[in-house]
C-alpha cells in the first residue's frame, strides 16, 4: 500500500499521527516566534496555554477572538487553518468510507 492509502484506511492514524501534533507543533513555533499576541487593553502577557488555545482554535475555525497573529505569526496561522481544513477532511472521508464497507 501507498502512504495515502494507509492513512486513508485508518481514521485512528489520521487522528493521532496528523490531527493531534499539529496544534502543538504550532503552538511551539507561536512561542518561539512570539507570533501571537493579545489585542485587549491592559491584558497580561500571552502564556504557553494561550499559544496552545490560539493554535488549537486557528486550526478548527481560523477564529482569532481576542488573539491575534503577528510577525512569524501572520503565514504560520493561516497555513495550520489550511492543515487542519484538509486533516479534518481527510478525518471525514476516512470515516465515511468506513460506514459504507461496513
């Protein structure tokens, strides 16, 4: 088998080898780059659980609320959106595919 083919047979790769590390390997390059900021007035500096929070909310709903990329942060944001639209897809078709060979 193919590499596409054997992520496409099992939704648990897809899981656990695509979807979970993403955000965290984004969230490490937020931290890294400081590419995350807070836009409130008066807010605390950002956090590791901030930087966690904006990649995991970036990558299902590219919806910033009161974070919002900067520098670095600006083309890494919206390529893990890209990444999650497409893993979340590929989550979908794997699914599907499953029920009806069921």
């Amino acid at each position: 088998q193919d590499f596409f083919t054997e992520y496409m047979e099992s939704w648990q790769r897809i899981v656990w080898r695509l979807i979970v590390p993403t955000p965290l390997i984004f969230t490490l390059f937020y931290w890294y780059t400081q590419g995350v900021t807070n836009i409130l007035p008066g807010a605390p500096p950002v956090s590791p659980l901030d930087y966690l929070f904006f990649s995991l909310r970036t990558m299902v709903t590219l919806a910033y609320s009161d974070f919002t990329p900067v520098g670095a942060g600006q083309w890494l944001a919206p390529l893990e959106g890209a990444l999650g639209i497409i893993f979340l897809a590929l989550l979908g078709f794997s699914v599907a595919k499953r029920i009806a060979r069921d």
